[in-house]
C-alpha cells in the first residue's frame, strides 16, 4: 500500500467525518440523501458512535497527512446466534475511498484491518453487500458468495 497513508480505528470524536465521506460515496452512486432524508447524516453518525462506544462497532480511517481519504466501518450484527451460542457475524459497510487516491491497495488495508477487528471481538463470519466495483476486492481477500436470499418489501 502507499506509505504516506496509514490504516488506523476512528475515534469517537471524529466520527463526523465518516458522515461527510458516506455523503460523497451516496452522490457517488447518484442517491440524493441530504435531499431526500435531511439530517441523515447526523443519524448515521449517531449510530455508529453509540455501536462503537459500546465495542459493537468500529470505524477504520485511512489517512494521508492531515485528510481522511477512505473508510470503513465493521459492526457486530445483533441476532440470536450471537446471544444463543456466542457466535456473533460482523457486518461491513461504508468502504470508500476518495477518488484520487484508489488502486494504491487502501480499501484493501482498511479490509484487513476491520477484519482482524472482528475475528478479535469473536465474530465467525463476515458479510457484506457489495458494489459492482467492490467484488473484486472482495474476492481477493475470500469472500464468496453464500446462501442469503432477500424480498424487497
Ligand atoms: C471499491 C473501492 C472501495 C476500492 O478502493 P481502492 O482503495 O481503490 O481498492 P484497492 O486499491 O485496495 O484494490 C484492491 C483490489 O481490489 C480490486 N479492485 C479495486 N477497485 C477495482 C475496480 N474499480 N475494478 C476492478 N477491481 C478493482 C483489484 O483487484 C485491486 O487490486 P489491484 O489494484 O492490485 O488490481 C473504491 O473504488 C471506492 O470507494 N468505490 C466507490 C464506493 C464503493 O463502491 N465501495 C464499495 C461498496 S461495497
């Protein structure tokens, strides 16, 4: 990966900046958030701070001197399987880094880095839904695709 960039956990404090970045990434993928559902951004901060006071979720940034260029967010799904047997599945969302800076390997890193987060905190299993753009990275690190199936209601 380049070395000007380190992979590194977000602190609580600085969670706004995933909210600014999620933006970028949905006016990316031509959803009009901040029109559609004002004060979005805010919930979505809200969430993932109270996950992660409580160790149930953690942000990865990577940065390049003083800017935030990518993230990733990891949580810890809350189902019955974790209460029941103590085996927990983590959930990826938000990876997203800045146009300028892709293809240096910094999605795979923030990857790596959530990854090990979540086998620490005890997960089995990792999911996630991917883009058209993600696949590929997510295969080279071995996810494959499993038996879910959804309804849109
Ligand atoms: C997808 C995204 C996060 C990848 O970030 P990145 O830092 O460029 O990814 P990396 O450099 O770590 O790429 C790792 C590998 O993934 C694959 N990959 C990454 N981007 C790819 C692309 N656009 N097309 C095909 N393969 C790609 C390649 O195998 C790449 O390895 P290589 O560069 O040695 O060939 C970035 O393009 C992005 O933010 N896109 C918009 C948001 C998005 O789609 N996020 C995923 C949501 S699930």
């Amino acid at each position: 990966m380049d070395s000007a960039v380190t992979i590194r956990p977000a602190r609580l404090e600085e969670l706004d900046v995933a909210g600014n970045l999620r933006a970028s990434m949905a006016e990316e993928e031509g959803l009009r958030w901040d029109h559609d559902s004002p004060g979005w951004r805010a919930r979505y901060v809200e969430f993932f701070r109270r996950k992660q006071r409580l160790g149930d979720a953690q942000l990865f940034y990577a940065q390049h001197e003083e800017r935030i260029v990518g993230m990733a967010a990891f949580s810890v799904l809350d189902e019955y399987r974790a209460a029941a047997f103590g085996q927990p599945r983590g959930w990826v969302n938000s990876v997203f880094v800045i146009a300028e800076f892709r293809r240096r390997g910094i999605a795979r890193e923030l990857m790596r880095a959530g990854i090990e987060w979540m086998r620490r905190r005890g997960c089995i299993m990792a999911r996630l839904r991917t883009s058209d753009e993600g696949e590929r990275l997510y295969e080279t690190l071995g996810f494959v695709r499993g038996r879910e199936m959804e309804l849109r209601l």
